[in-house]
C-alpha cells in the first residue's frame, strides 16, 4: 500500500503529498512542531491520516521531552496538543485522536506512571491507531463495494484515498473493494479545485492499482450526469454531524445537487471517527479558510491580478437531504441519519 505516514525510529516519514504525482519523495518529522507543520502544509492531508498524524506528534512530542516525571511533563503535554489541535480545525478525527491520547495520559498519570512508561504507552496508542484505520477502511469497503453498480462510471471528488488514510482509503477504499469483487469500474476523478487533489492525487493512486480512471474539471461532472456515463458517487468526509450533514472538500455540495438532480445515488464513505454526534448540524461545523495563494497562483505562477479577492474555503457541508448513504465500518447507515446514527452508536456500545 501507498505508505502515507510511517513510524521510524527517527520520527514520522510522510510521502509529500504536495509534490505527487511527478515527485515521489517524503519528509521526515523528528519533533511534534514538525509534525503540526505537515499537517498545515498539506504534505499529509484527509482526516484519517491527519487524526493518526497527530497521534504520532503527540507521541513524539512525549519521546523528546526531558521531563523528570510525569506531573513535570503534564504542562508540555497540554502544550503538544494545542499545538496539534490547532492546525486545521475542520477535521474532526484531528480531536477525535487527540482527545484519546489525552484520555490514555490522564490515565497514566492517574496511576503514577513513569515517565518511560508513558512515553511507551503513547507510542503503542498510536501504533493502535495507524492498525485501526487500514482495518477500518478495508472493512468500509467490503459494505460499500456491493452499493457500487456492476459496471460504470463512478465519480469521486477529491482524494478520500490510502493517501487521506493509513492506507486502501475510504471512497476509494469502496471503489477498490468493489475491483477486488470484479466489478468493471470506471472513476471519474473531479480534478478539485484549487489544490486539485483529484488530479494529483487520486489519478496517481488509482493509475497505480491499474484501476481506469479519468481526470475531468470541476464544471464538467453535470454535463457527464446528462450524458449518462456517471452511475455513482462516492466520496469521503471530514465530519459529519449527528443529523448527518457532511463535510468534505470545498465544492462536494456541488457534486451532490447534480446528483441528487439526475437521480445519481451519492456515498459518503468515512470511518466512525469523522462522526460528530456533538455537532448536532453541518451549521456548526467550522470551516477552515486556506491562504489566498493557493487560487492566486499555480506552479509559481500567478493567475490572477494584484488585489483582487479572493474567497478560498477548503469546505463546503452537504445537507443531509442530499446523502443516500453513510458508509462505515460499522455499517451502512440511512436516512434518517439523526436516528440511524444514535442507533448504531448504541449497538456498537
């Protein structure tokens, strides 16, 4: 598999996502503030791997640290996460991870721990998350691939792939399951303007696994609805609140309404983590402003005049209306989601 993040002795190594798919080379984080600065500059990006990033920051940040104990080292922890947490505030498994390796130190200290234990105990917690994930996205899309048609086209927009996970992906975790089943699918790849993940990204990842794709603009997708080449959507989150408004990559709502226009069904496709039961509708999601350069300019090149506005959300939420179905590791959830979440939460204990 891609491999998106991994563990060294030294540190983090992340596949630059910002230079795929000419460049294949990778960034090595050794601190917790590197980490944090991957994250914003979107050499690591999609909410599962940026969760499991942070993880691996706060564990890193606990392997440096000099404390003598662990009540020496609880103000630099508290400050570890902060920082983590405050690099992109859109994507609720960034929190989800943190709050859990908060929850694993309160713990620790609450039983005395040694400083060496923590430092091993947080490791091995991210470790868990890292395994969680790819087992998550495997088992998400053994439940969506038999929502895929047999044949067809499927769009996806944006990168919800191994490089926005662990590895396998979450859409694109669906869309490769289905292959694995001997479904005959086609992706059309949204080239998702302006940091054009689709082109770059997901293109790269599904040329790699030899499955057919095409890169098309952003202001093509309806005119292929119309022509009857796209069956299906399927593409991933970074929330979804608890009345199962989503989400996702600035101009996914877009996609939706043209779908839900020609009758096209539309799949979110995200593991439990990106659920946010205390967000109780897509009106309280925060939505992160990225720096105007990115529209500006291209390659170094800029595009636009000097002084002009610019307007860059990196989101945009779905109301739920438009959502056929939630795909999970726990199942596939339907409409309405306000219930079948609750429901499902209860289930899963």
């Amino acid at each position: 598999m891609i491999p998106t993040l991994t563990w060294t002795p030294e540190g983090v190594r992340f596949i630059d996502q910002t230079r795929l798919p000419l460049e294949e080379s990778y960034v090595l984080a050794t601190t917790y503030e590197q980490v944090a600065d991957v994250i914003v500059t979107m050499v690591v990006r999609g909410a599962p791997a940026i969760g499991v990033s942070a993880a691996y920051g706060v564990a890193l940040g606990a392997l440096k640290s000099f404390a003598a104990n662990v009540d020496e080292f609880a103000p630099e922890f508290e400050t570890i996460c902060a920082r983590l947490a405050g690099t992109r505030p859109t994507a609720v498994n960034l929190f989800w991870a943190i709050d859990r390796m908060k929850d694993l130190f309160r713990t620790l200290r609450s039983f005395h721990a040694t400083m060496a234990d923590v430092k091993k105990t947080l490791l091995s917690e991210a470790h868990a998350m890292y395994d969680e994930d790819i087992a998550a996205c495997k088992t998400m899309g053994a439940f969506g691939a038999g929502l895929l048609p047999d044949e067809g086209g499927v769009l996806t927009h944006c990168n919800a792939g191994a490089l926005a996970t662990c590895g396998y992906g979450t859409a694109l975790g669906v869309i490769r399951a289905a292959v694995e089943q001997g479904k005959q699918i086609h992706v059309y790849a949204d080239e998702t303007r302006p940091f054009l993940q689709g082109a770059r990204l997901t293109a790269w990842e599904l040329m790699s696994d030899g499955i057919p794709t095409t890169v098309i603009c952003d202001n093509m997708a309806a005119s292929l609805m119309r022509a009857g080449r796209i069956q299906t959507v399927v593409v991933g989150a970074d929330r979804i609140a608890a009345n199962g408004d989503t989400a996702n990559k600035i101009g996914t709502y877009n996609v939706a309404i043209l779908a839900k226009e020609h009758g096209i069904p539309f799949y979110v496709a995200a593991p439990w983590s990106t659920i946010d039961t205390a967000t109780p509708t897509g009106d309280s999601i925060p939505i992160e402003e990225r720096p105007a350069v990115e529209v500006t300019h291209h390659g170094g090149k800029q595009l636009t005049p000097h002084g002009v506005g610019i307007c860059n959300p990196a989101f945009d939420v779905t109301p739920a209306k438009y959502v056929t179905a939630i795909i999970t590791e726990r199942g596939v959830l339907r409409a309405p989601y306000t219930e079948s979440l609750k429901e499902m939460e209860v289930v899963a204990g």
